[in-house]
C-alpha cells in the first residue's frame, strides 16, 4: 500500500462525516431496558419475534443467535421446537451422501435467509441484508437508531436523487438500499395487541436488543450485587486504613 | 513467621531455610521500608499490577474458546459471549480491564512526571516503566485486533502500514509484517500467539522494575530522600491496608462500567464482521492511543508523522536528563508545576483532538498541540532547571516544618 491509499484511508472518514452529518441524530425514545437497572420487556420482545420471523427474516439472518437461547425470552422447549420447525435446514449426509433438508430444531441456530452471500446480494439488488444478530450493538445509540430508522422514511424532498435506493432521514447520507419493510398491520399479534406501525418497530428493536445482548438482564442484575459488595468492601478497608494509620500519629 | 530463624520446626521454616520465599516476601513486601508520606497518587503503581494480573487470568481463559481463524475469530468471540458460562463477564472484564490497566499506567506515569520519580538514582526505573508501556501498547493494539471486527481489521491496517514509511525496505518490512500482501490469516494467527505471549515479557519487566525501585526505594511527595529510620513505615500493615482501600474503590468504578456499560469505551464498528472491501466511514484507535493517533497525522508527511509518534514516547527515555533542575517534586518547582499542568491539558487535547476528523480547525490544534509536546520536553525543561528559582525544600520526611 502507497503513501496515497494511506492517507486516503486515514482522511477518508473527513468527507464521509460531512456526509453522515446529514442523518438527523435518532429519536430518543424510553424502552424498558433505557434505564441502567431497567430489563427486556418479555412480551415485547416475543412480539418482536414474531415480527422479525413474518417480515424481516426472509432478508436478514439472526446468524449467532440458536433457538434454545429463547428460553431467555420466556418460551418452554415445546414452544421453541414450534417456532424452529417453521424453517427448513441442512440435514448431515445421509447413508447415500445425500444431503437432504430436515426441519430446524431447540438446538439449531436461527436458519438463515439465503444460501450464501451471493445469493442474498443477487436477490437485493447488489445490496446485503446485514446480519441483525448484533445490530443494536454495531450502531451507536443502537435501539433508538433502528427505530428511528424504521420510522424515519419519507418521501425524498424535492430535486433529491435517491438513485435505485429510498429516501431515510436518519440514514447516514439520507438514502437507504432497503425498501420501507414496516407500514402497521404487517402482522397479526397472537395477543392481540394492535399491531401499528409504531407497536412493531418498538417490539421488534426490544427483540433485537435482546439479540444483541442476551446477557442484558443477568448482567445487570449481577452487577447491582456486586457493586453493592464492592461499596461496603470499600468503605470496611477506609475505616481500616483511618484505624491502622491513627497509630502512627501518636 | 517474626519467629522464622529460632523456630526450626514447621513446615514453612523447613521450606524457607531451603527455598528462601517466606523471608524473601517479608523482605520486601512486609517490613519494606516505605516513606511514610505517600499520598493516594502513589496507589496507582500497585493497581497497574493488578489489572495486569486481571488481563492475564481472564486472557488465559478467553483464549480456551477463541479461535484464531479470519473465518472463525468473530463467530468464536459471539460463542463466547452467548454460550461459554459466564463469557460474556469474563470478555467485557478483558476489554474494559485493557482501557483500565491504561488509565491507571497513565495516572502512574503523570504521578512521575509531577514528583520528578525520573531522577537519579531511579533513571532505570523510569526506563523499565517506558518498556512496559511500549509493551503493553503492543499488546493492546494486537488484542484489539483479535475480534476481527471491522475497526479490528482497519486498525490494523492502518498502523501495519506505518512501516512501509520507512524508506527502501518498508515495503518489505510490512510485507513481512503481514505474512502476505494484506492484513490476513497469517497476520491474525501471529497477533495472537504474540498477544498471548508478551503480557509474561511485561511481568518480567514488572519485577524488573520492582527490583529498581526497591532498590533505593520509592520517591515521595516531598521528593527529598530520606534521612533516617524516622522518615519511614513498614510497607505492611500501613500501605498494604492503604493499597487495599485504593484497590477496592478503583474496582467499584471498574466493575460499574463493566457491567453497566461494557461498551462505552469500544466503538460500534467492532461488532461488524471485518470486511476488506469496506473501508469504515470513521477508523479510530482506542481511546489510550489517541494523542499519538493525533501526533501522527499533525505531520503532513507520512514517515515525519511516524518518526513524530515514536518520538513522542522515546522523549521519555530523555527525560532524566533533560529536566536539568536539582529538585525532584513540582511542590518546590512553582513554574514546573505550571508547566506540568499545561502539559497534562496538552495531552488530554491531543487525546480529544485525535478522535476527531483531520480536517479544518482540528488539524491546526493538532499541530500546535503537537508542537507543544516537544517543546514541553525539549526546550521549556531544560531551560527551566537554570532559570527557575525552587522554594526552600524541606530538612527532612519526618518534620517538614522545621524548614518554614
């Protein structure tokens, strides 16, 4: 690599920040799990599932993340073999060396959308579904970022080219390769909750958030134990310290 | 074991009388005699040992479940943080515990800077501390890059280049670097057998230095040597108790980010698969590598703005010798202490000033700052040692007073 691709790497990101400066900066909105010690709103997050199996699941994978792992979300190993065996995965070879399909099961990980990364490039127009597994984690300010995002699209204002992409105001650069997946109403809620627009995109980002941080809830209540033993250890070795440093005083 | 040469019998007397641990520790962890005016600042040595302590225990187990394999590294770190026991507490204490163990090595190093613990007798000492940073700088920067996340390749990238700056052989130079004509497989394999084994060279290093200091002891405050027995405590119970209350609240402050907000000192992009194809919008180094980050690109010219960074560290090596004054503490040194001050402001800017963009204003207070920097060390301290008029210095530790 050249001096010239050098520079163009470490300066680059100058004129990609202009760009970015132009995606409004996300909507702060108040999940249940916003606060330090709040948690993942369960029956939000299982109608993020839903969401994210009848809409967004048949261009984005949820790779790292297995079926067992719903536990966390409330559901019993029944239900889960349920919701596995709605998609179709790659059995081992069989006594023939064939390699037939078989439903996915507890123990398999979320199937993904297409065969391999060409496949799912060919299908969107050269642009690829990333991977949601993570998602909340890989943006800044990640929950209110895709719920701003799926909230944000408007019609492009007026002489703006959005050229084969859409129009997105909190979208670095203001144009995104995929289609508005979420209008209200694109799923029927088994709980019956009123399925709006808003409704979903709150839903599915709790799930997501879930997704990307499974640990979310066992960290933090594991962290209020221990910070609260580390605050009595603290003020114990104080008291300890006045009390052996008093001797050298007299 | 105050006991240990009458008492013949027992198990620790059998072992000390052949393998002299017991009263080596005693020596030099026990009775060591300390000054007895060390203020809070003087903790952060100790706590530096610890976090080193804490990277290795948690890197030994992390390495158990990771996988060194530009297909697998990534998939193996969302393994551990997702199916390993308790993964997810282990990796986000080595990640945040890296950024801790520089915050206090940081904090160690401005504590010398302000008390003069460069001087004579201890020039070894500062030198040895030099070489663990440099060290652990190396060490950070190939463990940031293990992940395999997006800022792990690109960062990686860019700072393999610095090398091809090197006239005639750079080239070659980074191509060995890399195992090949990228950042790839056989890069990632060796930065992790090297992140692997240079944190047991820094505790090499770390007894080194610890044999340094305990050689003529610690500097203090006041920084006058000691005039007798009267200026000095046992190291336990007074200071072990001191480095335990330290140890204690830094852990609280420590263990509130790991587990109430793990990833406020990494960056977003790291939890996107590498990508060669994709430069990201923004690449930045960690937060302890910023005013170095921003050294580097203040230089107009590519080998100049490595030459700059590296200088910025090798300076240090200098310092001894460069700062010309007698006295040690800035308490005595009115304009050091000003300088001081200016100088530790500097770095914070350039620490701020390299997450930014190089572009317009920043790259102007980029170079100032820059300019700063070495001005600080080689020409505002050697001047000052002739010029500047001390305060009276104290007669000695124990009765500071005496000499008002």
């Amino acid at each position: 690599m050249n001096i010239f691709t050098l520079s163009f790497l470490i300066f680059s990101f100058t004129f990609s920040l202009i760009s970015a400066d132009k995606a409004l900066k996300p909507e702060q909105y108040p999940f249940s799990f916003s606060k330090p010690l709040g948690k993942i709103d369960k029956n939000s997050a299982q109608r993020g599932l839903q969401v994210y199996i009848e809409v967004c699941a048949s261009c984005h994978g949820l790779k790292h993340v297995a079926y067992r792992s719903l536990e966390g979300l409330g559901y019993n190993k029944d239900q889960i073999n349920r919701i596995a065996a709605q998609f179709q995965v790659d059995d081992l070879p069989n006594e023939e060396g064939e390699i037939l399909k078989r439903a996915a099961i507890y123990s398999d990980y979320f199937v993904e959308p297409y065969e391999n990364y060409n496949t799912a490039k060919a299908a969107n127009n050269g642009a690829y579904p990333p991977d949601l597994s993570l998602m909340v984690k890989a943006r800044k300010d990640g929950a209110n970022y895709i719920r701003s995002l799926l909230l944000g699209y408007t019609d492009a204002p007026n002489g703006f080219d959005v050229g084969e992409g859409y129009y997105n105001k909190y979208m670095a650069g203001n144009i995104i390769a995929m289609p508005q997946p979420l209008y209200g109403d694109d799923v029927e809620y088994k709980d019956g909750t009123n399925a709006t627009l808003e409704q979903e995109v709150n839903d599915l980002v709790t799930f997501l958030t879930w997704t990307s941080m499974p640990d979310l809830e066992d960290r933090r209540s594991a962290g209020l134990k221990v910070i609260f033993f580390l605050f009595i250890m603290t003020i114990v070795f104080y008291l300890s310290y006045r009390k052996i440093w008093s001797e050298l005083k007299k | 074991m105050s006991t240990a040469k009458k008492n013949t019998k027992g198990i620790i007397n059998w072992i000390d009388y052949r393998l002299p641990v017991v009263s080596f520790l005693k020596h030099s962890a026990v009775d060591y005699p300390t000054p007895r005016n060390l203020n809070y600042w003087w903790n952060f040595g100790s706590l530096a040992g610890f976090f080193l302590l804490v990277q290795i225990i948690t890197g030994v187990i992390l390495s158990m479940h990771y996988t060194a394999h530009v297909d697998h590294a990534f998939d193996s770190i969302e393994h551990i943080m997702r199916n390993v026991n308790h993964g997810w507490l282990i990796r986000y204490i080595h990640m945040n515990g890296a950024s801790f163990f520089f915050i206090v090595v940081y904090i160690h190093i401005f504590r010398g800077l302000y008390y003069g613990s460069y001087k004579a007798p201890r020039e070894l000492l500062w030198w040895l501390g030099i070489i663990i940073l440099l060290l652990m700088m190396a060490t950070a920067f190939m463990g940031y890059v293990l992940p395999w996340g997006q800022m792990s390749f690109w960062g990686a990238t860019v700072i393999t280049n610095l090398f091809s700056a090197i006239p005639l052989i750079g080239d070659n130079i980074t191509q060995w670097l890399w195992g090949g004509y990228s950042v790839d497989n056989p890069t990632l394999s060796r930065f992790y057998t090297l992140h692997f084994l240079l944190p047991f060279l820094i505790v090499g290093v770390v007894v080194l230095h610890i044999v340094a200091l305990h050689t003529h002891g610690s500097n203090n405050p006041l920084g006058i040597d000691r005039k007798g027995p009267q200026d000095s405590i046992p190291f336990h119970p007074f200071y072990t108790i001191k480095d335990l209350f330290g140890l204690s609240f830094a852990l609280t402050i420590f263990f509130a980010v790991v587990f109430f907000a793990p990833d406020f000192l990494g960056h977003p992009d790291n939890y996107i698969p590498a990508d060669p194809l994709k430069t990201p919008a923004h690449i930045v180094p960690e937060w302890y590598f910023l005013p170095f980050y921003a050294i580097l690109r203040a230089i107009p010219d590519k080998l100049g703005g490595v030459i700059a960074m590296f200088s910025a560290i090798f300076v240090l090596f200098l310092l001894p010798w460069l700062d010309t004054s007698k006295v040690r503490s800035a308490t005595f040194r009115p304009v050091y202490k000003i300088l001081f001050w200016i100088f530790l402001i500097d770095a914070i800017v350039l620490g701020w000033v390299g997450s930014k963009p190089a572009e317009g204003i920043y790259i102007i207070i980029s170079r100032i700052a820059t300019l700063y920097y070495f001005l600080h060390f080689l020409i505002l301290l050697p001047l000052l040692g002739k010029f500047e008029k001390n305060r009276p210095l104290p007669e000695s530790i124990g009765k500071p007073v005496l000499a008002e």
